[in-house]
C-alpha cells in the first residue's frame, strides 16, 4: 500500500480545510472577519467526510499512522464535536468580531490535532499529535486575562500541560531503551510486567501521564476545576469535551497492549478508582457550575478506567461508546450555560432558580444532560455507564465495578441538585416566559437533548461501530 495515499485522510484534510479558509479570514481586513456563517457548513463537510471515511483502512509513513475501524470512529466523534462546540461558541461575548477567526481557528487546530492523535499508533508520532492538540487551547484559555482568575487558569493550564509532557517524554525514553521500539504493533508482543521487565513497565506508565492530564484523571486532575471556572463559557465547553477523545483513543489502544493483571492495569484501575472518589465528593461542595463539571469530569476520567483494564475488545468498545456520551452530554450542559450567561459571567447553582419559569426549553436540555451524566434511563449516559460496569465485571475487577456503583450514588446528589435548581426554586424578580430566544437556537438545544435520548434506548447503530472499534484494535 502507498505510504502516501492521502485519500484516506479525508476528515483531516476537510479539517485543515477549514483551518486554511479560519486562517486566511484571520489575516483579512476587519470588515470580512465578521462573516463566519460559513462554519457550520464547513463543520458539516467535515462529518461528511467522517463518514464517507468511515470504511476505510491501511496504514500510512511507514506504520506510524493508522487508519481503522477505532480512528475512523474517533475521528468522526472529533467531527461532530468540533461542530456542536462552534455553534456553541456562536457569540463569544468576550471577543470582538474582529478576532472570532482566530479564536475559531484555534479551536479547529486542536481538533485537528486530535484527529491526528486518532490514527498515531507510533508514540513520537502520538507526542507530536499531543502538542498541536495542546498549545492552540493553552493560547485560548486566558481569553479572559484581565481577570484574575483567566490569568491564573491560563498559568495553571501551561503548567500542568509542561510537566505531564515532560513526564510523558521522560516515560517514552525509557519505553524505547527496554524494548528498542515506539511501535505499537511491536510492542504489542513485549513485556511490560515489573518482574520481567521493569523499565519498560514504568515507561509506559509513565508516558500515559500525558494521556491522563488530557483526561483529568487523578493525580493529574488539579488544572480542570480551575481552567474550567476561568476560562470563557465557550472555551470551557471546548475543552471539557473534545480532549477526552484524544486521551481515551490513545488510553485504548495501549489498554489492547496489556493484559489484565499486570501491575500497570492495576496502576489504572487504582488510579480510576481514586479518581472517581474524589471528583464526586469534591463536586458535592461546589457552587460554580463549571467548577462542578471540573471536578465531574474527573470522576468521569475513572469511571472510563473501567472499560480499560478489562483486557476485551467489548471493554475497549465500552470505553469508545463512553467517550463520545460523554462529550454530548457536556456539549449539551454547556449549550445551556452559554446561553444563559450572555455577558460571558459565570453561571452559579443559584443563577438555576426558576429556569423552569422563564425559559422551559433551557431547563428541560439542562435536565436532560444532568440526568444523562448521572446515568439514570432512558439517557446515553445509562446505557455507557451500563456497558463499562458489565465490561468490567468477571475480568477480575469487581471492586472498580463496586467503586464505580457506589460513586454513582453519590453523583445524584450534585447532578439532580442543577435540576432541583431550576425546577423547584423559583426566582422572586422574574416573570415566567420573560427571555425570548430564536427559535433556530432552541431547536439546536432540543436536538442535543433528543441525541441523547435515542441513543439512551437506540444504541446499537453507534456501539456497533465501537464495538468494531474494540476488534480493530485487539492482537
């Protein structure tokens, strides 16, 4: 097969296509930086050609790039999130009209970064896809810099971001000096116990931290609350969402190189199962909602764990379905709170009081999504969340399925308490219907929340392309 054969990546050149056009209406005069209706469109492209790519496969320069059912996947989740967090971020009230084409080219260049990080089965590859994913968010993140708190955030999001990649180059050093390859494919067939050998184990364990900062799990977990409450509505949702799929695509293909007992699969569930604990009970305190999602998003790091350390292809696929539920439904939690702050200001659990009243649509997407991250039927989230726990279940990890049963009780609490918010406390000075939205804006609400349902009693479509995913990946 050509190592050059281009058409296989038609998302990532639909992708680039769009940053080219963001980039040239960036260097523009002011006047035409102001028209971006284009973008949805270009968005859309981009899921065409997701699609149209979903059947591909072969392998591209020299083994390191990989085109399978699990990239092809990935690829069109990175698609139809890129597009979900443009239309999100349609008015970003921080930012003058002039300056929307960079903000949006930045956002498009971790995406596409993301979509490199997909098919990279070569760890220097991976790296490399890792940091273009990376550095365009640390340049959006302090979008706020007059404010303490953006500041902080963008130091915070730098910080953290440097130290896991050096932790991660230092682990890859020693990956490479065990077993004398960064291939995937050839390492598949290498050691990584401690006893047999050791070097190799702590490599590869320690070039994952890169993949757990991206996923916020514990102990790597410390930037999201604070990156999150910082960083502007839109660029939080950003951020909460899309990078999960890099991480989880890279998680899954290193979790098919190992089998279950290894004392790096069990560094994993240990580390899900601290990551699930505390991201609960520190969000059961918290009165920011996107500090809330922050440390949500930590217990959902862990809860992914599950799928992981398996050692099946159904886990991986569980853990592929996962990924994608998750960024929906905090896309669709999102979507609420950039439109309910439209000054850009963030949106506390009080600011929920009488929701219901004023603005119906707003409270039933919010409650939607709360119900969906919690994992109660009939959402996307319960069938997720049910097909990690039976993934993991009889594979010698029924203390994480316990932890993670357990830790789900306790995510009711902070989840139904957004609901409780909007539907039982009303709001003294504000009549109800008083906030006239466009249509087409609730219409979109809707949609994401109606995703979420069908897929929560129609998810076959979709976990059977994971479950395909699960296979590709499996030696």
């Amino acid at each position: 097969m050509s190592q050059y054969n281009l058409a296989l990546c038609l998302p990532e050149l639909a992708l680039f296509g769009v940053m080219a056009v963001l980039f040239v209406q960036s260097l523009t005069p002011d006047g035409s930086k102001r028209c971006l209706c284009w973008l949805p469109y270009g968005g859309l492209a981009t899921i065409a050609a997701a699609l149209i790519g979903m059947g591909d496969s072969g392998s591209l320069f020299y083994g390191a790039y990989q085109i399978d059912a699990l990239s092809q996947f990935f690829k069109l989740a990175v698609a139809v999130g890129f597009t979900i967090a443009a239309l999100n971020a349609a008015n970003p009230p921080q930012l003058d009209a002039a300056k929307k084409p960079d903000f949006y080219f930045f956002l498009a260049a971790s995406a596409w970064g993301l979509m490199l990080l997909a098919s990279c089965v070569e760890c220097v590859t991976i790296y490399v896809a890792l940091e273009i994913s990376s550095y365009s968010l640390y340049a959006v993140v302090p979008l706020r810099a007059k404010e303490r708190q953006a500041a902080e955030a963008g130091v915070k999001y730098i910080l953290f971001g440097a130290v896991a990649t050096a932790i991660a180059l230092y682990g890859l050093s020693y990956l490479w000096g065990s077993h004398g390859t960064t291939y995937l494919a050839v390492l598949a067939g290498k050691d990584f116990s401690l006893a047999g050998a050791p070097l190799a184990a702590v490599g590869l364990a320690m070039f994952l931290c890169g993949m757990f900062y991206k996923l916020a799990l514990f102990p790597f977990h410390f930037w999201a609350p604070d990156v999150y409450q910082g960083s502007a509505n839109e660029t939080s949702a950003f951020i909460a969402t899309l990078p999960k799929l890099g991480a989880a695509v890279v998680l899954v293909r290193f979790a098919a190189l190992l089998t279950p007992g290894l004392e790096v699969t069990l560094l994993l569930a240990v580390l899900g199962a601290i990551s699930m604990t505390y991201g609960n009970l520190a969000a059961l305190a918290q009165r920011d909602i996107k500090r809330l999602l922050g440390y949500s998003s930590v217990a959902h790091a862990g809860y992914l764990m599950l799928g992981l350390v398996s050692g099946t292809a159904e886990g991986l696929a569980a853990a592929s379905f996962y990924a994608l539920v998750y960024i929906l439904m905090n896309l669709a939690i999102f979507w609420v709170l950039c439109r309910l702050a439209p000054d850009g200001k963030n949106v506390a659990l009080e600011d929920l009081d009488g929701l219901s009243r004023r603005e119906p649509v707003l409270a039933l997407v919010l409650a939607v999504s709360a119900f969906a991250l919690v994992g109660l039927p009939p959402t996307a989230g319960f069938m997720g969340k049910l097909m990690l726990l039976k993934s993991a279940w009889g594979h010698g990890y029924n203390w994480l399925v316990i932890v993670a049963v357990l830790n789900t009780a306790i995510a009711i609490y902070y989840y139904l308490s957004l609901v409780r918010h909007a539907y039982t406390h009303d709001a003294d000075d504000v009549p109800a219907g008083s906030v006239k939205r466009p249509m087409g804006d609730l219409v979109w609400g809707l949609a994401l929340a109606v995703v979420l349902l069908v897929m929560g009693t129609m998810p076959g479509a979709i976990f059977d392309l994971a479950t395909a995913a699960g296979h590709a990946v499996m030696p």
